[in-house]
C-alpha cells in the first residue's frame, strides 16, 4: 500500500485593523523609528483593538482559508490551534474557533511551542492523516501579543518586535491544485533554556496573581529574553535543522528556491540564509509591515508568497524555526 502523502491545500491571513509605526512608538519606547528598523527589519506592526480575541483573529483567518481551499467545513476532521496567548487560561482557544467558524464537533487541540507552532501542528497533522484518523486538518495560528507588552523604555527593545495577527493553513490528503506536498518536518527541544524566553507567570513554578511572590515581582508577568543567547542558539539550531531535514531527503541546498522562516528580525534571518548557503533560495520576509507574530509569523509569510503567484512546480520550500523553550526545527515542502 502507497504511503499517504499530505498536502497544504489553503492558506490564509488574518490582521488587525490598527496598524501601529515605529514612529507611533518612538516617544513611549525613548527609541528612533529607524533605530528599530536598523535592528529589527521592522516599520509597522498591527496591534488588536480592545474586544478583539485571539479566537475572533483565528476564527476569521480559518474561514477565509476553507475558501482558499474549497473545504467546507463540515469536511475538518480536527482542529489544531498554535498560540501563546489564549482567550483564557482554561479552557484552550480552540473550541471558541471551532465555533466561529462553525465546524462540526470535532477534535480541537491548543499546542504552546511558542513560534515553532507551526511545525509542531504541520507533523502532527502529517501523523493524523498517514494514521488516517483524519482527512483534513485545519491549523490556526493566532496571537494578540500587544497586550502582554511592556510598553516602557526599559523594555524598548522587546516590545518594539511583536505584533498581533493569524494564519491558517488546511492540510489534506487530497492535492488538488497549487497544493504543497508536506515531505518531513524536523524538530528538538533544549529545555536548559526554558527561562531565556518567555513570560514566567501565572504558573505553579513563580506564582499566580494570589500569591505574594508573584504579586511583588510585577516583571514576571512580562515577556522576557535574554538577547545573546536567543539570537545565538536560533542561528545555530535553525540552520542545524534546515540541514538534517535536507539530508534525510537527499535534497541539496542549492535545490532550495524558497525560504519560509519565522519571522523573529531580520538579522535572524539573514544569518540563517548565510548559514545554509542556499544561493538559488529566495528568504521570505514580511516584518517590515508585520513584526514578529510569533506563532502567526511563519503561516503569514508561507501565504503572502503563495498568493504571490511565484512558486513554480517542483520549487522546493524550507521553513525553519525557533521558538521559546527553546524548541526549533524546519520542515520540507514541495511544490
């Protein structure tokens, strides 16, 4: 019996209305504009008004990518929702996009591997349709992250990277036109690093909004990181990845027309196209006008060059990653 292959059939986008400049930030973050483009790669971002939820932002996207993918909805099998910042801290976000989009009552997942989401739902979507426990798999990806900001100058060069939107991508076992063979998908996890990104409560380890630890360290409820060792490990471990998933598949660098990374900066990820010497691939990078969204990030650029019209059959696609935890990976798509 052939092996069941899957396929990226929709994709899809959802943003917020605000669209937030560097320049709009500049006098509460006590930092120029083109000093954060300088070291970010980005100008604007979009940020969520009040009363809009991460679920609504998913929601949206998921429905605009059944359109993409001429699925109906009733035709999901399971749904797997990547994000860090949930509607509420119990229960997960997925039940309220299953909802709103109106899918049947089905299997509805929350995963929290930060900006690797999209690789963690891309592999197990590939595992439920190879088991065949499903047939189309619906992966959201949605943050609002400007509400967890620090919006201060002592945390300037933090919260002038993030940025709020949704991405959703239908993965099938039917191809039908335009569609990307998912091939392999690697990942790893190092938890040594668990406190160099991230936001530390609430949670059983430093406290909840009860306790007096928690209470008299307001900066545990802020999103954190330790500069020199996020930049150092994601260079290392995303090209690292790139190359093992390349290998396991006898596929050549030079093969490579398509990078799609997470959208972290972009000296990221000029250094990773560097590292892996793809001289013919061309690096996708949407921050300029969208910021890091996190687990969005790499769903949004994989959809604004797929509607670009550019990926030609055959073109090799590679999508690396590096989240919080740490946790990376890449995986191998084929047009």
């Amino acid at each position: 019996m052939n092996e069941t292959k899957c396929f990226v059939t929709g994709t899809a986008i959802c943003l917020p209305e605000r669209v937030v400049a560097n320049d709009d930030l500049s006098d509460t973050l006590g930092i120029e504009p083109e000093r954060v483009f300088k070291s970010s790669g980005i100008r604007r971002r979009r940020w969520a008004n009040t009363g809009v939820t991460t679920s609504s932002l998913g929601a949206r996207a998921l429905q605009q990518a059944l359109t993409d993918a001429a699925v109906a909805p009733s035709e999901i099998d399971y749904l797997i929702l990547g994000t860090m910042t949930p509607d509420r801290f119990i229960p997960g976000s997925a039940p309220a996009v299953q909802k709103a989009a109106g899918l049947s009552e089905i299997p509805c997942l929350d995963i929290r591997a930060a900006c690797c989401n999209c690789l963690y739902a891309l592999q197990l979507s590939a595992a439920l349709i190879k088991s065949r426990v499903a047939r189309k798999v619906a992966i959201c990806l949605s943050e609002i992250q400007s509400r967890y900001l620090d919006l201060s100058v002592k945390s300037a060069t933090l919260s002038m990277l993030f940025g709020d939107g949704a991405s959703v991508l239908i993965v099938s076992a039917d191809w039908r036109p335009q569609a990307l063979e998912l091939v392999d998908v690697m990942l790893a996890t190092d938890g040594s690093f668990s406190d160099d990104l991230g936001i530390r409560c609430p949670g059983t380890e430093f406290g909840t909004v009860e306790s007096h630890e928690a209470a008299a360290n307001r900066s545990d409820y802020l999103p954190r990181m330790n500069g020199q060792s996020v930049i150092l490990q994601a260079s290392r471990r995303m090209v690292a990845a790139a190359r093992t998933v390349l290998d396991r598949n006898q596929i050549e660098a030079r093969e490579v027309r398509w990078i799609v990374p997470h959208q972290a900066n972009a000296n990221l990820l000029a250094q990773v196209a560097r590292g892996l010497g793809c001289a013919n691939g061309e690096v996708i990078n949407v921050l300029e006008d969208f910021g890091n969204t996190s687990s969005a990030s790499m769903g949004i650029a994989l959809d604004v060059l797929r509607r670009s019209g550019k990926i030609t059959p055959g073109d090799h696609l590679l999508l690396p990653a590096f989240g919080a935890g740490f946790t990376w990976g890449a995986a191998l798509c084929r047009a």
